[in-house]
C-alpha cells in the first residue's frame, strides 16, 4: 500500500510540472517578447517612406514597445501568481444502500 501512495504523489508531482511548463501565460508572455522585441529593432530607424506612410509616426517603435510591455506583464504575472494543480477530486466514502 505504501508504494501505491508513492506512486500517486509521484504523479501529482508530475502534473503540478506540467501545469507550470503548459501555462499560456508564459506562450503568450514569450511570444509578445520575441515580436516586440523584432517589431522595436525595425521601428528604431525607419525609412523615409515608412514615416510618410504613417503620418509621422514611428508606429513599428510605439507598437513593439507595447508588445514588449504586455509580453513582460504576462512573464511577471505568471511568476507572481503561478499555476496551481488541480485539486484531486475527493473521494466517495458513503456506503451504498
């Protein structure tokens, strides 16, 4: 009996893991990074043509900032306020009538 308790909190363990390495948080939070940081490297020093194409605005800047923003918020709240297991569902014990 003892190596049956074993075995589930082994599994426990491995799925508290997993819910950590599967937390959209952090896809969402890593993809925002990787483009933010892309989008602000080609908004750093546009074209003549690109800021007359906005109006003036260096718009790929002002938008990989933001992503770079939103991509961190996402890592800093995943790390404030990480994932937790799902609780085990609690067993029946009532006898059956």
């Amino acid at each position: 009996m003892p190596d049956l308790h074993k075995e589930v909190s082994d599994l426990e363990q491995k799925s508290a893991t997993a819910a950590r390495l599967f937390d959209i948080r952090r896809i969402i939070g890593g993809l925002f990074v990787v483009y933010g940081i892309i989008v602000t490297i080609a908004g750093i020093s546009p074209s003549d043509e690109d800021l007359k194409k906005a109006q003036g605005v260096h718009i790929n800047l002002w938008t990989g900032l933001a992503m770079l923003v939103l991509g961190l918020f996402f890592l800093v709240w995943m790390k404030l306020r990480p994932a937790q297991a799902p609780e085990p569902a609690p067993e029946d014990t009532t006898p059956a009538s």
